[in-house]
C-alpha cells in the first residue's frame, strides 16, 4: 500500500476512535459542533505524543518566530502560543 493511503487510513481510524470517545463522554453520538475542532492534544495522546504551548520558541534566521517544534525522540510537539495567537488575529 502506498504511504499516502497508510496515512489516510490511520487518519480516519484515529477519527473514529476519537469519535467513540466524545460519544462515551456525551452519552450519545456527536454532532459536529461538539466533535470538531479535533482536540489536537487528545489525537496526540491516542498516537503517543504529547502537544505542549510555549510562550516563545525562538526565531529563525531571517527573524520570523518559530511557530512549532518537534522532538522525535520524546515524541513531544511544541507550539509557540504566543505566536499563535497573533496570527490568528491577523486572519
């Protein structure tokens, strides 16, 4: 099977059991006001990752703020929130 399809099909197996879990929560199935926006720390959780905010990541070297970071290792994402923040009030 070709990478893009393991993807999409870990993608929608991770969206169901994310959407059994708010169905156990609620009591019921959800309607898609109350499943999305995903919880983007909860999908992580259920793929062993970890999403943490930071106040402030760093810059690169043209001195844009760097807006997220990942260590494979630890399997750890981080978002800049700050950064964040202000971009979706630019929107």
């Amino acid at each position: 099977m070709p990478p893009a399809e393991v993807v999409e099909k870990k993608a929608h197996e991770v969206l169901r059991q994310l959407a059994r879990r708010v169905a156990e929560r609620i009591g019921r199935r959800p309607e898609a006001a109350e499943f999305y926006p995903i919880n983007l720390k909860e999908v992580a959780s259920m793929l062993g990752w970890k999403v943490e905010g930071v106040a402030m990541i760093g810059y690169d070297s043209f001195l844009r703020p760097i807006h997220g970071r990942v260590d494979f290792d630890k399997r750890m994402i981080q978002l800049d929130t700050q950064a964040m923040e202000t971009e979706g009030r630019q929107r």
